[in-house]
C-alpha cells in the first residue's frame, strides 16, 4: 500500500499563507483551509462518521461543500457526490445503493434532503461546536476517496469509484500537459458534483493553486472575469462556451492561458469562432470513470488540429477495437478499479488491463484522438449525459403506455434533448406524460418533446433502434 501525507495539512504546512479558495469577495488560505476542514472534520466524527464511511454529499457550488469534501478526506470517509438536480426517489436510490450511512446537505437543498427518506440526515453547514480533529497523518492511494454515479445503457446508475491515486494521477497527468504556473488560479464553474468541479479542488491543494469559486454559471459574470485577468484557467462544457461567446464584447485578458472544453464534440464553428478570436481553447477528453481528463491538446497543437481531443495524457494509453473507428479503450493510473457492488459491470468494462469506454472514435495518422461518438445512444444536453434506456424506464411505468423509445434531437440552447416516442394503449394526454416524468426524474432528464406512433422501429432482434426515431424527428420536424 503507497501512502502520501495528508494532502490538505502538507499543503497548509508548505504554503500556508497562499490564497487557496476565492468565493466572490471572499477569500481562505491554505491554511484557513485547513483549519475550516478539520474543526468539521471533528463535527462530523461527533455525529458518529468514521474512516472507511460512504457519506452522500447534497450541496452547491459553495465554500462550506468544500471545506466538506476535504473535511471527509481528513477523516477517510469517502464522499458520494449526489447531483443535485436529481429527483428525490433518484437520488434515495443511489444513497441505498452505496450503502451510505448519511446524507450531508446544505441549507439550499434542505426541502430535497428531507424528502429523502430511510437514511440519517445531516445539515453540515449548521453543526455544533466540536474539536478540531487532525489525526490522519498519511493518505493511502488505494483508499477510495469519492464515489459518483453515472448511467449505463440499462438504465441503473453504477457508482465509479474514485481512488485518491485516481485523483493524484489526474491532477499529475494534467499538469504534464497543460503546465503549472506559479500564479495559476482556476474558474470553476461547474458543478462541484461533477468530476470536472470535484477534480478542480484536487489539483488546487496538490498544485497549491488558487480556485475561484462561483454559485452559478451566468456568461456575463464569467465573461466580466476572464476579462479583468482574474483567472488562468477554466473547465466549460459546449453549451457555456456557446453562451460566453454570444454576450462577448471585446476580447479576454491576456492572463486567460487555457479554456478546457469537455462534455462531447465541439461544434466546429464554436471552435473556429475562438481561434478568430485568440480564445486558447483545449478540447479534452473524459469521463467519471478517468477521474476527469484522459486525453487533451497539447497547447501548440491547439489550432493545428481543430475538432481533435488531443492525445492521451502522458502516463495513459488509449486503443481504439477496430480498423479505422471503432470504441474507445483507455488505460492509465487515473482509471477507477471499478464500479461498487457492480461485478457484471466490471466484467464487460475491463479487458487486459484496458477500460471500455463504449464510446466510439478513430486515431489520425499523427495519433491524435476524434471522438465520434459518446455512446451511440448517449444524449448530451448541456454538457449532462442522459441515458435513454432510463427515460424509457419511467415511461413505461406509466399505465396509459405500451411502450417507449427515447432519443436525442438538436437543440439550439442545449446542443441536444430527449425526444420521447410512445405507443399507448389507453388515452392519455402529453402533459399528463410530461407531470409523469417530471415527478420521477431530474429536470434534464425530462423529455422535450412527446409523439404518439403507431409502433417503434426494431432490429431482427427487436431491439429498438434509437437512430432512426432520430432519423424520423429528422424528417418530420426540420424540413
């Protein structure tokens, strides 16, 4: 078992003084970390959490969810990162299937939390006086450290379980390629849920980097600070990117040195658009199970290779199973050992050492990445992966409906929604359809569009063919 010292005390004990967490106004050094982390760290140990714990994590973009996550760390129970977008019976699921012992939230998504039933509740931001605790002095790399959920093709969430190995690799890999800069400070507006947000606060205590927090996405604001140089560095997916550069006026501070565009396929005009504009845009390559970025652009490689993820991360490897395209395989020290209780799972993702991405791309001559498709059911929307087979799940739960099929169609705001197709055996109206999901699933979740057919396209298999219900949005709607 390799072991590294306490990640947030040997940070606080090497550059105390540095500006750690900046939240609008409102700033904490490395040491105040620190401190803030440990005295909850002794709060939630009076509340009965112990090492080894899974604890659901309900909270927003705040500093109070980051002192949480590292205050979890500082007593080795590991973080289930709940999106907070879910809906309440989702979300129960998820805390059951982890086996967690408490749901952690914060004031703002008390309602939700309450209505999460069968499991201890904690609001953490309102806690008592306790002892500050610092008594776990090394961090074993095998030791899990967060856990978060993600779809699959069946429809039921599987916890990828995240190592702090997993995230030292990350951070590590991520610094090889796009460099460390000693005034570096990253934006980070995404959710901290996410493992886009969740990595940000990795490679800020290991970096010693500054993270400038914010509650919510607005373009202008975020546009207001890449302007007046108060950040190095940002995570967006397309859909933010898209809204930044419809409010742009004028052009970003020189200080701005890497926009990391993940969540699928760049639109290529998005990408020419900040090429014409100077905008140093990476497009990158990842997923829960990769601990965030796998394969990126090296930055002199930005412009040449337009539409390209780039290459694989320095101590990773990617493999695509087939001639010229074909699924994506991807190996490397920032791969998760696995999905919890999930051996089937397991047993189809890992083959000789190699991940299976299930998404689908192709290498160029030079090796660089082009990512076809994520998943080839997977809808994108707004940088949220949503899983038909799910939507299909609720749909047919609905006693009016016979069968359902799901698909993604185009978006001008999203990039894509879910498009529902049913088959009814009983009259039932489409907003008795929409109230249906939307008392079930999380509001991304929820279908754009609801069309009756009189049957659902099938293979020989009778397996249902998602494309051509895209195909037939297609031809009845957009021309």
């Amino acid at each position: 078992m390799m072991n590294m010292p306490n990640w947030l005390q040997q940070r606080a004990f090497l550059t105390p003084e540095r500006t750690a967490l900046a939240f609008y106004d409102e700033t904490w050094t490395f040491s105040q970390l620190f401190d803030k982390a440990s005295v909850l760290a002794g709060q939630l140990k009076a509340a009965g959490i112990k090492k080894g714990d899974y604890c659901g994590v309900l909270a927003g973009n705040r500093p109070d969810t980051v002192f949480l996550i590292h205050a979890l760390q500082q007593i080795g129970a590991a973080a289930v990162m709940l999106n907070s977008r879910l809906a309440a019976e989702e979300l129960a699921w998820q805390l059951q299937d982890a086996d967690a012992v408490c749901l952690l939230y914060d004031g703002e998504h008390q309602n939700k939390a309450h209505s999460v039933t069968d499991i201890r509740s904690f609001c953490f931001t309102s806690f008592g006086k306790a002892a500050k605790e610092n008594k776990r002095e090394m961090f074993a790399l095998e030791d899990i450290c967060s856990l978060m959920y993600t779809s699959g093709t069946t429809g039921r969430p599987k916890g990828v379980k995240q190592t702090y190995g997993n995230h030292y690799a990350s951070a590590t890999a991520s610094a090889l390629n796009l460099g460390l800069h000693s005034d570096d400070a990253w934006l980070c507006a995404v959710p901290l849920f996410h493992i886009s947000g969740y990595s940000i606060l990795m490679k800020s205590v290991l970096y010693g980097m500054e993270v400038c927090l914010i509650e919510k996405f607005d373009p202008n604001y975020v546009n207001g600070l890449l302007q007046e140089g108060r950040v190095t560095m940002i995570s967006v997916v397309t859909a933010m990117l898209s809204s930044m550069l419809h409010t742009l006026e004028g052009a970003y501070h020189a200080r701005l040195r890497c926009v990391l565009l993940g969540g699928g396929p760049a639109p290529l005009p998005i990408l020419e658009t900040c090429q014409a504009k100077g905008i140093p845009v990476y497009q990158t390559y990842g997923m829960t199970e990769t601990s965030s970025q796998i394969v990126t652009l090296a930055p002199e490689d930005a412009f040449r290779k337009i539409g390209s993820a780039g290459k694989p991360l320095f101590p990773c490897a990617i493999h695509i199973d087939g001639e010229d395209e074909g699924e994506i395989w991807v190996s490397g020290p920032n791969v998760t050992p696995g999905y919890l209780n999930r051996p089937d799972a397991n047993e189809r993702a890992f083959q000789n050492g190699w991940f299976r991405t299930g998404d689908i791309g192709r290498l160029d001559e030079e090796g660089f990445l082009y990512v076809l498709d994520r998943r080839s059911d997977l809808i994108i929307s707004g940088g949220e992966n949503i899983y038909p087979a799910e939507i299909e799940s609720v749909l047919t739960g609905h006693p009016a409906l016979l069968e359902a099929g799901v698909a993604g169609v185009p978006d001008e705001k999203w990039g894509s929604v879910p498009a529902a197709f049913y088959v009814a055996q009983s009259p039932v109206s489409k907003a008795e359809l929409l109230h249906f999901c939307q008392e079930k699933l999380a509001r991304f979740k929820v279908p754009a569009y609801f069309i009756e057919v009189e049957v659902l396209p099938r293979n020989a298999a009778n397996k249902l063919l998602r494309r051509e219900l895209a195909r037939q949005w297609s031809e009845r709607y957009e021309h």
